[in-house]
C-alpha cells in the first residue's frame, strides 16, 4: 500500500524481509524453470548463482524471522517502512537494465553493452566524456580480445 512516498505491508506481525525473502524465492524458482530450458552445460552457471543467491536469501529469511520473533517478545510492533528514496537507484538500474534487454534483442552484444554503459555511468552522474569513452572502449576491446578472439564466443 501507498502512503506518501512510503509503501507500508499490511501487517505490524511479521518483519519485511520475511515477506521480502519469499518474494525473492519465487524469482529463484521462476528462474529456475526458465533455466531447465537452456541446453546441455551452459545452464549450469545459472544454476550455481541461483543456488549462491538462494544461500543468501535463505539467511535474510532466518534474519526477518528473528527480527520477528524479537520484537513478539519484547512486546512491539513491526514498523515495515521501505521508502521510495530507499529504493529509487536499483529501480532506475532495473530500468536500464530491462531496456539493454530489449537493445540487445535487436542489435549485438557490443552495440547494445555500449549503450548500457554510457546510460548507466550518464545516470550515475560521471561528468568527463573522455572518462566515459575510454571506459567503454576499454571494456569492449577487453570483451573482443577475452571472448571473441581468445575464447571463440560468437558476440557479434
């Protein structure tokens, strides 16, 4: 619920990273299941960090039920309070992010990684152009010499 710049949960009984953590294990089962389509050995390594991140989320559950339990037995409420100031940046690089997705359908890797970049580093307030170029250029020759010549990874 909406209350001034402020989402509030529905409930003063149970910690947010509760309700947090299980909204995180249902984009890991999705996930998942998107990633049992991959063939042969390249849906391993999605597997591994979903694994790594499930570990992670798993120990932010066990946190928000002690956080829970704690404030039952001292007698409190649960103020679950996440501002949208708390999370304006990583919504604004979830946009971006979704928008190099859909470059990327259209375009190449390098074509589309680029245009990630200089987004990003604009958006993160880097003021020298130069910077900026020679950062991107420096990612892709990295990218080119690592993947495509020493590796034969197909990016472009």
């Amino acid at each position: 619920m909406y209350h001034g710049g402020r989402i509030r949960l529905n409930t003063k009984n149970v910690h947010q990273d509760v309700f947090i953590s299980i909204l995180v294990y249902l984009a890991l089962g999705f996930l998942f299941v998107v990633s049992l389509s991959i063939k042969g050995d390249s849906g391993l390594f999605p597997r591994l960090v979903m694994g790594g991140l499930a570990f992670l989320n798993t120990i932010l559950l066990f946190r928000g039920i002690k956080k829970t339990k704690d404030a039952r037995d001292n007698g409190y409420n649960i103020e679950n309070t996440i501002t949208l100031q708390d999370i304006k940046w990583p919504l604004i690089v979830l946009a971006v992010t979704v928008v190099y997705v859909v470059i990327f359908n259209y375009t190449n890797f390098f074509v589309s990684s680029t245009i990630f970049l200089i987004g990003l580093m604009k958006i993160y307030k880097m003021k020298s152009w130069k910077t900026i170029l020679l950062v991107t250029l420096a990612f892709n020759v990295f990218i080119y010499l690592g993947f495509v010549l020493a590796l034969k990874v197909p990016l472009i």
